[in-house]
C-alpha cells in the first residue's frame, strides 16, 4: 500500500462527490461533515463515472443507471445483486486528506 496525499479537507465540498487521481486510479473523494470516504470512480455496473454521481449522506448512486453504493463499505445498496466497489482507507491529518492505494 502507498499512502498519497490527494486534498485538503478546506477545498472539498460537503455533499459533492470529488474526483482525483493518483497513481493512475480515478478516485472518487466524498465529504460527509467532517468525514472523507474514498472509492473508485467506476460503477461496478458498467462504468459509469460515480465522480457525476449524486450524494445522500453516505450512498453514492451512479449517474448512468442509478446503481446505489455505500461509501463506508463499498457494498451495491441497490440493486441488491450489484457488485461492490474498491474503497480506499482515508486519514484526516492536519487538513490534509490521504488515502492508502495499492
């Protein structure tokens, strides 16, 4: 694992899915209060780009089919055979937001 630097909690907004990327992976940065989840921006659907995506509290549906993730566990919320997505542990470190990648 390699712990990356990839924002400052100061410049994501609360309830607006954010994409970065380093290492060459497309991450989905989602700021809920004064929580930071991380997840892959790809929808274990088809594709789509959950970066377009719509935030509720802690799901994060995907613009293309509506595909509901959780951002605590990666787990499909709906629909209910829906694969997970790869999720990324994060620290919040002196307004700085890092996550570990593979």
């Amino acid at each position: 694992m390699s712990r990356r630097r990839v924002a400052r909690l100061e410049d994501l907004p609360a309830g607006q899915p954010t994409l970065v990327e380093t290492e060459g992976a497309r991450v989905v940065l989602s700021r809920v209060n004064d929580d930071v989840f991380a997840c892959s921006d790809e929808c274990a659907h088809q594709g789509g780009p959950l970066s377009e995506g719509r935030l509720a509290g802690t799901r994060l549906t995907c613009p293309w089919h509506g595909w509901m993730y959780d951002l605590k566990s990666g787990t499909c919320l709906m629909p209910s055979r829906g694969g997970p997505v790869v999720t990324y542990p994060v620290t919040i470190e002196a307004g700085e937001v890092w996550i570990e990648v593979p």
